[in-house]
C-alpha cells in the first residue's frame, strides 16, 4: 500500500480504532477511524480498515463512498480498487464491480483476488463458464485456497463436469477440513456420479461439522 501521512497521534488513534473493532465496539470504532481521517484524509490505513469495517456492519454503500473519496485524491490506489469491487459486487453493481477488478488485474496482472471476485461476479450473472475460468486462474496462485476451490467445485457441478468438481471439493476439504459446506456439496457430486457409499460419508461428516 502506497504510504500516507501518518505523526503520532494518528498512529495513536489508529491503534485505538483497531482495538475498538476486534473489541466488539464496532461504532466507537467506526467514530475513531472518522477522527483520524478528519485529521488525515490522505490516511490510506485508516480509509482502508474503516471501509472494511463498515462493509462488515452492512453498511455497502458508505463504505463504497468513501472509498471513492480515496480514489479521487488517489486515483491509482489498488487496495481501494479491489475493495471497492468486492463490496460492489455484493451490491449487485455488476458493471461498475467488474470495471474496479479489472483496473486491478491491469495494474496487478493475474492477482488472485481480483480474479475470485471475478469469479463471484460472473457466478452471480449467471456466467458459469466464465466463473469457472476466473476461480481456475485464482487457484493457479493461490493453490490452497479453501473457498476458491469451493466456489471452482460448485461451478463446475451445475456445468455437469463431476469428475474435476469432486476434484476442486477434494482440493476444498484438504485445506479447510472442517468446512461443512464442502462436505455437502462432495456429497451432492457423488450421488450424481453414482458413489452412493461415499456420498452417504459426505452427508454425515456434513451433519458432524454442524452443517446440512
């Protein structure tokens, strides 16, 4: 991340704010992360983590203007591009989503992230094939990425190619062991390659795990 301005009592105040959020005092921390940027506009952290935070409150569209304030004194700043694409997303602002990911696939070619969200944005319009195309080069970086290999298996399941889903949910279970959802799915893909058996210890590890 591109350095900002930071003396003492920002760094203070900064420190304040994180402790505040990972407290559960996600609204004072939200009102201390406002003062440093009062203080400070040019205070990427602080933009940055305040974003993040408001994005977790459900608050999208804030976080997604205040970004833009960002990027308007910052026009290159790539963490606020790729965040701001991801809240997009999710707020189903899918062309000006994509347009934020791929100024930073642009500036950070291949970057993992930006491809997931890509992947994500393509699964929510209905583009399997292109999803499956982003989770793919997500993975070829990032090799152990339990919810990219997640989202590759499910992707590929509803484009019917089973073998290299139950592969992609293998790949899934092996890095993230207790995930419930991946047990679920693996199971949905060997019933539908005939591997009852298996299938069956899917559902009850699934069950085990706290999931369906």
């Amino acid at each position: 991340m591109t350095e900002s301005p930071d003396g003492p009592a920002a760094g203070a105040a900064l420190e304040q704010a994180e402790a505040l959020a990972r407290a559960g005092s996600s609204l004072d921390a939200v009102a201390r992360y406002r003062e440093v940027l009062a203080a400070e506009p040019d205070h990427a952290e602080a933009r940055l983590r305040l974003a993040q935070l408001l994005d977790r409150l459900e608050s999208g569209e804030e976080a997604v203007a205040l970004l833009g304030q960002g990027l308007g004194r910052s026009p290159d700043q790539v963490e606020f591009l790729f965040l701001r694409g991801a809240i997009l997303g999710r707020l189903r602002r899918y062309d000006e989503a994509d347009a934020d990911l791929r100024r930073v696939l642009r500036t950070r070619p291949g970057d993992p992230g930006a491809e997931y969200e890509l992947g994500l944005l393509a699964w929510r319009r209905g583009l399997t094939q292109a999803a499956v195309e982003h989770f793919r080069r997500s993975l070829e970086r990032r090799p152990d990425e339990a919810r990219t290999a997640y989202h590759l298996g499910d992707a590929l399941n509803q484009l019917g190619d089973l073998p290299a889903a139950r592969e992609a949910l293998e790949g899934a279970i092996r890095a993230a062991p207790r995930d419930a959802r991946a047990h679920h799915l693996l199971g949905r893909v060997l019933d539908r390659l005939g591997r009852v058996e298996e299938a069956r210890d899917m559902y009850q590890r699934a069950r085990e795990l706290g999931g369906a």
